[in-house]
C-alpha cells in the first residue's frame, strides 16, 4: 500500500533523487523543526544541529532507499533522525569513557543471541500492531523517540503522573501479548 505524500514531501523527495541541491534547501526548511524534535531528546540541545546535519546528508546518499510503498516520508525520515542522534549520542559517551581498555573481553554478540533478539523484535512489533493507535503513540514516544515523560504530558495535555501508568498498562498489556 503506497502512502500519499504530501506536497512538500513529494517535491522534496523529486528534487534530492535528482540530485538537485534545492531538494536540501526543501528537506531543511519543511521538516528541520520535525528532526530536531527526534534528535533533541536523545543526543541533547548542543547536539541537534549536527545531528539535523547528518540526517540530511543521510537522507541525500541514501534517498533511492525510500519507498512509499513501505511507509510515509515522515516516518523515514523520522528513524534516520532518531538514528543519527543516537549515534552522536554513543560517540560522545565513547569520548566521555576514553579509550576503550584493552583488557575489556568483547561483548559482541553470539549467531544464537542475534537470533534470539530478532525473534523477540519481531514478537514485539506484532503486539504493537494490536495496540491501539494511540498507545502506540504514547510507547514509540517514550521508549524509541526517548521523549522525556515531562514533555509527553505537557505535549498531550496530561499529568506526569497520568502519562506514566498509561505507560506502565501498555507495558503490561505488551507483556501479556508477547507471552502468548
């Protein structure tokens, strides 16, 4: 199912897959407010800028990747902001750590628990799909955009204390569907 592109999208979309630097100039001025929503929570207010910068470079090498048939724009977009912060945001903790000890074991993970981390991926994106819309809303928000729960409540006219135990019965709620 192709999603419908907005306007915006489509011409912005158009211009960067001909390589047109109008395309960025597109990108920056529609959606920079949208990135720097997603990157702000995650690598911090110092680093949304480069991180608004990255995903746009991102965007330009790896456009032809983008399928409307798989999802919105926005959405696209929105994961490549999210990944792009936490990105900068693991960079700076590896600085703040210094140099990584030699003596440390490798931590990489095993064929077994790469298979085991997939199967449980892909339980838990079937019970999202039973959630309702905006449960998952409240969830992506929380624990993939890393929204402080501060701003979710001021955002959805809600107290803290109330965007809280919604969070904790869609936990629950995932639990119990995932357990099935």
């Amino acid at each position: 199912m192709a999603h419908r592109l907005s306007e915006n999208e489509r011409r912005t979309v158009e211009l960067i897959r001909r390589r047109d630097e109008g395309g960025m100039d597109a990108l920056l001025k529609f959606f920079a407010p949208l990135i720097r929503y997603v990157a702000e929570p995650i690598a911090g207010e110092a680093e949304a800028e480069d991180c608004l910068q990255e995903t746009a470079l991102r965007v330009w090498e790896r456009i032809e990747a983008f399928d409307e048939r798989k999802g919105s724009f926005k959405v696209w977009l929105t994961a490549i902001a999210r990944n792009a912060a936490l990105d900068r945001a693991r960079r700076r903790k590896r600085e703040e750590a210094g140099e990584a000890d030699e003596s440390i074991p490798d931590t990489a993970p095993t064929a077994d628990e790469l298979l085991i981390k997939k199967e449980r991926r892909q339980a838990l994106m079937k019970a999202l799909e039973s959630l309702h819309a905006w449960e998952r809303e409240l969830f992506y928000r929380k624990y993939y955009y890393m929204q402080p729960t501060a701003q979710i409540a001021a955002e959805l006219g809600m107290t803290e204390r109330a965007v809280e135990g919604r969070l904790y019965r869609i936990k629950k709620k995932l639990a119990g569907l995932i357990s099935e």
